[in-house]
DNA sequence: TTTGTTATTGAAAACCATTATCAATAAGTA
DNA sequence: TACTTATTGATAATGGTTTTCAATAACAAA
C-alpha cells in the first residue's frame, strides 16, 4: 500500500484531496513504528508547515475509520498509530526501537474453542500482540 | 485473594492503612468487571462519603504497583483496572455485560517460536486477551 | 496511653490531550 | 470560471489525570 492508495481510499470515499491530508498520510503511511498524533503533527510539518494538530487528529480518525491505519496499545500508551496490516494480522513490537511487525497466526482457534468450553463464554475476537527485540536491535 | 489480604499486602509495603484504600479495594477487589477511577470512585463513596477522586488515582496507582490490579485494554479505552489473576493469566472479557473471566493458556509457545524463527525478533512477552460472550449474557 | 513524626488526605489549581466552535479558505464539480 | 460546501487552522472548551498544599490521622516509640 502506497500513500497514493490511501489518498485514492479517502477520494472514493468522498473525502476531498488537501495538502494537510497528504502530509499526514505520507508521514503515517512510511512508518515503521507507532506514532502518537503530536509525532505526526511534528513529522508532517516538515512536508507542510501550515498544518494544524487538529487536522492531524481529524485524519487520523477518517483513516482508522476505513482501516487503513489502527491504534496500537502499548503498557505506556494507547494513542499511537501504525498503517494497517491486511487482512487478520497480529502485531509485534520491539521494545527497543518501537518498530512494529505484522504476522498472520491463527493457530489460536483450538486454544479459542478449550477455552469457549471451559468459560462458557462464546467468543467472537481475539486481540494478540506480541513483544520482545527485533533483529537490528538485538545485534546491538 | 480477598480486601484484607490486599491490604495487608499494602502494610507490608510500608503504606498506612486509611478508611479511604479500605473503601477502594474493598471496591476494586469484590468487581468481576473492569473498573475505571471514576466508577471506583462512585461505588467507593458508598462506604466512604468522604473519599476524593484523587485518592483513588493514588489507590489504582500503589495496587498496580503491587499487582494487584492491572490495566484492562478494550476498544473503548483503556483506563479500567481489574484484580489481577494470579501468575500468568490472560483475559477473556464479555462485551455486553463487561464480566472478566481468566484463563491460563501458554499453548502459545510454538506459535512464539515460528514467529521469532521467521522475523528475527526475540520475543520476551505476549499479550492475549479473547472477547465474546459470557455464558449469562449468550442467554438473553 | 500519649506523643511525635510523617504519610495521607481532599480541595483547588494546574496540566495535557482531545474535541467543539467558527469564520476563512480552497477542493471539486458544473 | 463560478459556486457549493468540505476542510482548514486558531481559539476556546472539555474532561481526565496530576500537582500543590495545608490539615489530618496512622502508627511507632516512649
């Protein structure tokens, strides 16, 4: 996905096409990591000196309203944002670098269904995330 | 674990026991759903009129510190705590009635160790938390 | 028990992230 | 090119959380 894609998203969608618009989604869309808004807004500056914080958390909202980016929760914090995997996908984090990886697993659905069972509970999501070092970081 | 056992805990780590941490973990302890400061706040007020917003953050705060209690993470937000499980539990919580249940499972290692085989990353920690619901709810 | 030290308290103010308001601007269409 | 209206940034408002501070009360020691 290319921020060209998500700008064409957000058109179809019937939103118009601003400056301010493609600062944030060329900053958010070529992370690598999670940002928190005031990150974005800093970021997006650089491309756009006009933008205001509020455009950024304006569309930061239409763009996890059409799941192109989604909010990761972290023991520190639950603002930041990272683009979207495709599809069901779990994420994991370095602790260090704050670089987010994306992985596919559902291997969960037999634990799921023990533990439907178990609980009585009929379960329709599952969040998992996981944490640890990435390679980079790891070396050093 | 019941509130005496928490506060005892409290005690032994140099913290004075006051009506005020009584009311709050009498609260925070006997609830099977997450709570937020605020709730905690309302329902505590009931066995202590006089008891202030503020002790109550400061409340949260120590039994975290001592996990007892911890963060509950959910769509709408991520300021609620519940008492803790003991050792290494995960969450299972009811979207209707808001009801957590725990489980153990750490049927999650081959999964762990595929992904850290196919990304590189060294992973120390995982995040699991299942949604649904509970057997009380599924009935209505 | 009484006393003294000091952690704890609640009220008020400060703080910070997020949201609402609003007039000016500019995107997209006819 | 002109027109409609979504979008903008600045400002103000909001709401949750933290800090400040003087008064209080827990609890250890006498």
């Amino acid at each position: 996905m290319s921020a060209e894609l998500w700008l064409a998203q957000l058109h179809e969608n019937g939103y118009r096409l601003t400056d301010a618009r493609r600062a944030v989604v060329e900053t958010v869309e070529k992370s690598n990591r999670a940002l928190t808004p005031v990150e974005v807004y800093d970021m997006a500056r650089k491309k756009y000196r006009a933008l205001g914080l509020v455009t950024v958390y304006r569309t930061l909202e239409k763009l996890e309203e059409l799941h192109l980016i989604q909010r990761v929760h972290q023991p520190m914090g639950c603002q930041a944002f990272i683009s979207a995997g495709e599809g069901h996908q779990h994420l994991l984090l370095c602790q260090n670098c704050g670089q987010v990886a994306f992985f596919e697993g559902d291997d969960l659905d037999v634990l799921t269904k023990s533990i439907a069972k178990k609980t009585g509970y009929q379960i329709s999501e599952h969040w998992l995330q996981l944490f640890g070092l990435c390679a980079k970081c790891r070396a050093n």
